[in-house]
C-alpha cells in the first residue's frame, strides 16, 4: 500500500504544494509518541503490579495460607490436650487423691513459672515471632503440666500399692454384732447426759448387749491402751495408722494388750458397764488426725444402703447416752 502524501494549497502560486515536513518536527512526533508509550506502560505496569500477582508471590501466598491451616490444626490439637490435661488435674484432685485422702495439687504446682527468664528471645527476630512465640509458650505449658500430673501418678501408684493395707487398716465394722441393728442406743453429738441430765457432747455411739457380748476391732491395728481408764472404765484403743484411731469403753473384761497387732474382726474384749455407765453397752469412738468423727460413716463392710440409711437415722435421734 503506497505511503499517503498530504498536500497544502499555496496561495502565492496558486498550487497545490506536497507538505514537507522539517526534521524538528519529526523529531518531535517522535518524541511525543515515545512519550506516550513510555507514558501508557508505566501505567499499565503499575496496574499489573498492584492487581496481579507474581509467580513468586503466588508461591509465597500458598504457603502462607499452608502455614495458617497447619497452625490452626496444631492449635486444636493443643487445646484438646490441655483439656485431656485439665480433666487429669480434675479426676487427680477430686477422686483419686480423695480415695487415699492425699493433699490435692494447688494451682501453683500446676502453674508454669518462668518469672525472670527470657525463653523465648531468641525467637523474637522471626517474621512471625508473635505466633511462634505464643506457640511455644503453650507447648512449654503443657510440657510443664504433664510432667507435674506424671509425678503425681507416680505418688499415687505407690498408694495403690498400699491400698489393700489401708482399706484393712480403716475402721469399717460395727464393735459388736448388731444384724437387726436394734443394738444402736445412741449416737453421735449433743445428747443428754445419763448422771447430770444435761446436754452434753457425746463423742461417739453406744451399743447396748448383755455382758460378755463380744467386742471387735473395726480395722486393722496396733493397741495403744488397753486397761483401766477413768470415765471409760475398762478400754481399748486401736492405731490403724493413716490417722485413724477407735476406742472401746466400758468393758466388762479386756483381751487385747498393748502393743499387740490385731485384726479387723478380732475379739479385743467384752461388753460390760464400768465407768461413768448407766448399763451393759460398748461406747464406741472414731477419731481423724486426732479429733473425734462420727463413727456412722465407717460402716460400709457392714451395712447395706437401706441398712444405712436406717442406722443414720436411729442415731439422729436427740436421746439420751449410755455414758
């Protein structure tokens, strides 16, 4: 296609003249159309560049969107074990330590304590310090309570392996043979006072029997008395050890002797009234590091639920003692 030629009409001469055009003005054709272009791939490169992504970038985008989804997975992950964990601390604290009637872990035990110490140091110049941080913070946590809950399994495996010679040891029978339970006379707390016919803190129950009705130790022990006492009379008392101790009173005769081991079961002495005593009956008491407990609820080798209820409810009854 042949090159379109431009004319002009020259009025000096009355022609038609071919416009020629001078080399300052190609020249700046040719710049403005540089200039134009130059003008449009800037903007087009700059729009490219904010809206569309690199390779690279793609790239770097799927792993980041990789890394989050890894990151919310070990964080369920961790939240699930520190509930597992948590239900360990509840079950330790709140059964099996109550069973052996241990000391329950406090919250500072279970706590991490790194006051003072800057763990996690090293990893503050990451990118993504915050999350590794905080990542490794909760995993420090769980490590810290795990290994609290593995020591104290350990504590509890040994008392497991006690446990037999603790449940052997632990008052868990009546004194005497009562079936029909018609032998419960009185019970535990304030009642009145057989001699002085006031209200007055009776530290145990009483069971009343003939004389020379046999008379039992209620768990395994080692007797500590065994005689003559004032206010008793003839008595026995038992150590079973892990803070237990019961005592017999008012014996017509005694059978056990000091510092002799006896056995849940085994006859110690007989029913009598000797003492501050109103008539033949076993005063019977169980004490915990020390101080008197109500005996009503160290009879579960003995009484069934229904039995139970029916036993607590004679000895709640506001009468009078046997002593």
């Amino acid at each position: 296609m042949a090159k379109k030629v431009k004319y002009f009409y020259n009025s000096s001469t009355l022609k038609y003249e071919k416009v020629e055009l001078s080399f300052s003005k190609k020249l700046l054709r040719v710049l403005g159309y540089l200039a134009t272009v130059s003008v449009f791939s800037v903007v087009t490169v700059t729009i490219a560049y904010n809206i569309l992504d690199s390779p690279k970038e793609k790239k770097l985008k799927r792993d980041i969107a990789q890394l989050g989804l890894q990151y919310d997975i070990l964080h369920k992950r961790m939240k699930q074990l520190d509930g597992v964990v948590t239900d360990l601390q509840e079950r330790d604290n709140n059964i099996y330590r109550v069973i052996f009637e241990s000391e329950p872990i406090t919250s500072d035990e279970w706590q991490t304590n790194f006051a003072g110490i800057n763990r996690y140091k090293a990893l503050e110049s990451s990118n993504y310090a915050s999350l590794i941080i905080e990542t490794t913070r909760k995993l420090d946590e769980l490590s810290k309570k795990m290994y609290v809950q593995s020591k104290s399994y350990d504590y509890l495996v040994k008392e497991v392996r006690n446990k037999d010679k603790m449940l052997a040891s632990v008052p868990a029978i009546q004194p005497v043979s009562n079936k029909d339970l018609t032998r419960m006379a009185s019970g535990y707390g304030y009642r009145i006072h057989p001699i002085y016919k006031t209200r007055k803190f009776h530290a145990g129950m009483d069971f009343t029997s003939p004389s020379g009705t046999p008379i039992y130790a209620t768990g395994d022990g080692v007797v500590t008395k065994a005689g003559a006492q004032r206010g008793y009379g003839n008595e026995v008392e038992i150590n079973h050890g892990y803070g237990y101790s019961t005592l017999y009173g008012h014996m017509s005769r005694v059978a056990a002797k000091i510092g002799r081991r006896v056995k849940r079961g085994e006859v110690i002495g007989y029913v009598g009234s000797t003492g501050a005593s109103t008539g033949p009956h076993c005063h019977y008491e169980v004490h915990k590091n020390g101080l008197p407990v109500n005996p009503i609820n160290f009879y579960f080798n003995d009484l069934s639920p229904a039995e139970y209820e029916k036993m607590l409810e004679l000895s709640s009854r506001n009468n009078q003692s046997f002593d």
